[in-house]
C-alpha cells in the first residue's frame, strides 16, 4: 500500500512536469514567431521537466528540427548564428511596428522603441556562431578551443615579457 502512494505521487509528480514542459514548448514556441516573447528560456524549462519526468519527451525536444537548436546553442556555448540573429532582430522591429501602427497611443510609442532597443543589444551582445574552417576540420581541433588557446598563448608570451 505504502509503495502505492509513492508511485501514485510520483506519477502524479511527472504528469504535472511533463504538463509544465508542454506548455514551455508552447510558450517557446510562440516565441519564435512573436519577438516579444522569450524563446530560450521556455525550451530550456520544458527541457528540465522533461528530464525530470520523461526522458523520451527530453529526447525528442532536443532532436526537435525547430526549438532543438536553442537547446543545443545553448549547452554548448557555441553562439548563434549570424543569420539567426539578423532574423530576429528583423522580426522584433517588424512586429514592434505593427504593434505600434495598431496601437495608436503615445504610450506604445515611447515603451516598445525602448524595449526594442534593449533586446536588439542583448541579441547583439550574444557571441556569433564560428564556423569551421576547412583547416580546422582537417586538424579535428574545435575552432572555440583554438580561440581559447590562442588568447592564453597571447596572455602567457605578454606576461612573460
């Protein structure tokens, strides 16, 4: 009876998690299409309930062909691409102006310019993706690595004069 009730309360604990990671995912990604609305940080909630209650449900967010990308930028430190962050900066100012147009309040003119501006910067301030040269490919040597060890070599040669 009493291994019951711990399964009951497990079972019931994974349901509520693996209902909060579906509703991140949601969130997520909604916040792909609409700028205002964070992406990152839903899909990495949905990933930690999802790996507190299902593993298969883990599994296949980060094999996702659309918000597996933020999880796996995210883990590696790798940046985000170039491309990726023209896009959303794009859409931020596209959807900033239509919410503005629609708006019509002096309001909404001053705060979303304002909002805008910030996040433009914090994209602007995330590392760009590096890509792999032909030479690095070659080497088998990861092009963050090389930076790393570019700047320490840099830092011990001045350090030593």
């Amino acid at each position: 009876m009493r291994t019951e009730k711990k399964r009951n309360k497990k079972t019931a604990k994974q349901s509520l998690l693996i209902v909060l990671g579906s509703v991140f995912v949601v969130m997520g990604a909604i916040g792909v299409v609409l700028p205002l609305l964070p992406t990152t940080p839903f899909v990495l909630l949905a990933s930690a309930c999802y790996s507190l209650s299902s593993p298969k449900l883990a599994r296949k967010l980060e094999q996702s062909r659309v918000l597996g990308s933020y999880l796996r930028h995210w883990r590696t430190g790798e940046g985000v691409p170039l491309r990726t962050k023209i896009l959303a900066i794009g859409w931020l100012w596209l959807g900033l102006i239509i919410s503005m147009v629609i708006a019509h309040s002096q309001i909404v003119y001053i705060v979303l310019p304002i909002i805008g501006t910030t996040v433009t910067f914090h994209i602007a301030m995330i590392r760009n993706k590096h890509k792999i040269t032909q030479k690095e490919s070659e080497n088998g040597v990861s092009p963050f690595i090389c930076g790393i060890e570019e700047k320490s070599a840099t830092l011990t040669d001045e350090t030593a004069e």
